[in-house]
C-alpha cells in the first residue's frame, strides 16, 4: 500500500488552507530525484515538526541539521564539515543538553531496520556531550530489532502516525515557510 493509500483523505489536496502530513510527505516521495534529495528533504519535514509541534517546540530550545549546527559556536558540532551520522541536533530548552536524530524517510510500509540506523548509535558512542537521541521516520514503525535497541522505549520514535496525531497544520512548510511563532502562556 502506498503513502497515498494509507490516508486518502489526507493525501489529497483539500479545499480548505489546512494541510496534513501526508500532504507535505506525498511531495517529498514522488518528486525527490535521489535517496539524498528524499533525505534532506525529509530533515527539513523533521526540523519542522519538532518546531511547530506544541511539545517538541516547548521541549526544544534549538532545532536544525547538521550544517546548521556547525555554525552554532555551544554546540557539540560547532566546526564539523563531515557528515557524522547523525541528521539533525536539538538543545533541550529546560537544560541546555543536546540530543542526536536520525532521520530516515522509508517505504511506509515497512518497518525501520536497527541495521539502517547502526551508523547513528555507532556515532552516539563514546560521545559524552550528547545526552539523548530520538529517531524520525516515515516507515512503518520500527522493526523488531530496532525496538530491542531502543529497549521498547517509543517515546524516542516519531513515526509519520505520531506526527499526524499532532494535528499540525503543514500548509506553511509546503509553502515553504517556516513555523508560526507559538504564544505559551
């Protein structure tokens, strides 16, 4: 089954303004030339959510890829020019720690493997200045030795379902801007 078949309703342009995930997503995997293209384009889908969502975008002082990181000077990347293994880093607004994601946009169909994100744990080891990963996917959950790795602790995988579960309105990052600012009180 197709992204497009899972959701119909949310696949398809609808009339009003408000846009879904699947929506952004649809565009993500039927026009992105090379698995890079689908790849940076769904870290910008990630940096996205995590900045609009009203948990993540409270939970999160700092959101963005690895290039964006290398230009923050307290940041645990701060220079790095090579890619690492790791697709984008969060500062926690609480603590100021940082924290380590994967993103990997797969079949959504399929289940995420542990071996597509061995070089992401492989790079979190021995690495004291980050204190905690998450993983971002558009597949179909994690697969069974995945979920050994994380220990069945789901709540460092966002998969396309907890992403529409947000019920974010995606119309801004299809138009290609970036999230509203969001009023806490």
């Amino acid at each position: 089954m197709a992204l497009e078949d899972k959701e119909p309703s949310k696949v398809k342009a609808s009339s009003s303004s408000y846009k879904t995930v699947y929506e952004a997503l649809a565009p993500i995997f039927a026009e992105s030339l090379t698995a890079k293209e689908k790849g940076t384009k769904y870290e910008a889908l990630c940096v996205y959510f995590l900045q609009a969502d009203p948990f993540w975008s409270q939970f999160y002082r700092r959101v963005g890829t690895l290039e964006q990181a290398a230009t923050w000077p307290d940041s645990p990347v701060y220079g790095e020019s090579n890619d690492i293994g790791i697709d984008l880093f969060a500062q926690t607004a609480a603590s100021g720690e940082w924290h380590a994601i994967q993103c990997k946009c797969y079949d959504p169909d399929k289940p995420l493997t542990k071996g597509v994100c061995d070089s992401f744990f492989a790079a979190l080891m021995n690495r004291d200045d980050i204190a905690d990963w998450l993983i971002m996917t558009s597949a179909g959950g994690a697969g069974r030795n995945l979920e050994a790795q994380m220990s069945g602790d789901f709540s460092r995988f966002i998969d396309t379902a907890k992403m529409a579960a947000s019920a974010l309105d995606w119309s801004r990052f299809i138009e290609g801007l970036p999230p509203e600012e969001r009023e806490t009180y």
